[in-house]
C-alpha cells in the first residue's frame, strides 16, 4: 500500500502537514524576514521533499529491504530488549509511531529499512546531578547490499538549506547583546523549544513520505511500528 495517498486522505487529521506548528499566517508575521522562511513554508503546506543524488532500482531496493529485515537491529539495541521496547512504546503513546504488522513490511510502495541501536549519554536533573539516560537511534547510514544503498548516502544535501551546529551560546550571547544595544528598554524573553518532537511529514520523491522503514526489537510475532523521523531522514518501521 502507498503511505503517501494514506497521508492525502487524512489530511483533516494531526497526520496534516505542519500539524504541530502554528498556523501558517501567524508565522509568517514573526519568520517573514528569515532567509530561509520560503523553504519553511514550503515544508509546512506540503512537506520534505527526498532529494536523492540517486534511487535506487526496483530490484536493489527490494535486496537491501529484504537484507536488512533478515539481520535485525545493532546489537546495541538486540541486547537490551526491554529499554529498546519501552523506548518505542514512548513513541506510540506520544502519537509517533503508528504499530504496523511486520509482515506489511514488504507491500509498502518504496519502503526502506533503517536499523535502530542504543546509545548512553548523561542527563541533566533538576538537582543539578547527572542520570544516564538510554536514546533510541535510527541508523540512516547501513547498508549491507552495497556500499551506498542508504537513505543518507543517496540524499543529495546541496538541495537543502543550510543547517548550523555548535556554538550555540556564543551565537546566544551576541544575539542579545544585539537586541539590548537595539532594544534598550524592552525586557528580553528566550524560549526553548524541542524541534526534534515536532512531527513534520516529509516527502520523497515517491510523494508524501516514503521515509526509510525502522527495524527496532526483531522478535518473531512482534508488530512493527511506523516511526517519524527528523530531517531529511526517512519514515520508519521498527519492530518490537
């Protein structure tokens, strides 16, 4: 079956295009002057498009699909199999994932298989103490039929704007200081949001979404879930 058609039929629903974010006139008040603001609206109204240097054949996809389904997840994920099924059950309940028969796999047009692993890392408490904390991943980069049969060794990235990382508190520090030297007299608010938690459908070049299948928590009679992912990655099909 066709995930895309399934996502135009229920555009009515939170599965609509930029479901998560304000309505399209209120950020265009506040985003109009941002550079990339075109793009954003774009993305919102219609979705991500893939933009792949490549596609992949018929008959290459379905041998690394069918490659990838048979190896199962890292090990990182295979051996810690209760952390890995509440992890995924956190993305059914927060309305991420949508549980699929894992014999679906294999009848959704274009599907891809992305396997999922476990990495540690310390988070901050409220008390100021470190907690390590599991995070599920979603492996875009494997691949096993050939070198570069993967969504991100495919994706061609020049097709999408440019995306910043660190030095984020300096960028911070200068931006208000800026803001006070313009603003003397206006108080100064910072929000923070959690991006990665918005649901953005994307598009690929099949039509809305396509994103590459997860396979998380292998296990024979377990179901599959369909999972959101971020930019410009794949929908995926994890299995608990």
């Amino acid at each position: 079956f066709d995930l895309g058609t399934f996502l135009l039929k229920h555009q009515d629903t939170t599965l609509n295009f930029g479901s998560e974010f304000r309505p399209i006139q209120q950020i265009y008040k506040i985003y109009k002057h941002h550079p990339n603001y075109g793009f954003l609206e774009k993305t919102l109204e219609s979705g991500m498009d893939y933009h792949y240097s490549e596609d992949l054949p018929e008959g290459e996809r379905i041998a690394e699909l069918t490659a990838n389904v048979e190896r199962g997840n890292h090990k990182s994920a295979a051996e810690l199999d209760e952390i890995l099924a509440s992890l995924t059950a956190k993305d059914v309940d927060c309305g991420f994932a949508i549980p699929l028969p894992k014999s679906t796999v294999f009848d959704i047009k274009g599907a891809m298989v992305q396997h999922c692993g476990i990495a540690h890392q310390f988070a901050l408490q409220s008390d100021g103490t470190r907690e390590r904390k599991a995070r599920l991943t979603h492996d875009l980069t494997f691949s096993i039929t050939r070198e570069e049969a993967s969504v991100n060794s495919r994706i061609d990235m020049e097709q999408y704007p440019e995306m910043y990382y660190g030095w984020c508190l300096l960028r911070l520090i200068h931006f208000v200081v800026a803001l006070r030297l313009a603003h003397p007299d206006k108080k100064i608010f910072m929000a923070k949001y959690e991006s990665s938690s918005l649901v953005c459908v994307l598009r690929s070049s099949h039509g809305p979404v396509q994103r590459a299948p997860t396979l998380s928590g292998m296990g024979p009679g377990r179901p599959v879930q369909s999972v959101s992912v971020g930019y410009p990655r794949a929908l995926s099909l994890r299995t608990r």
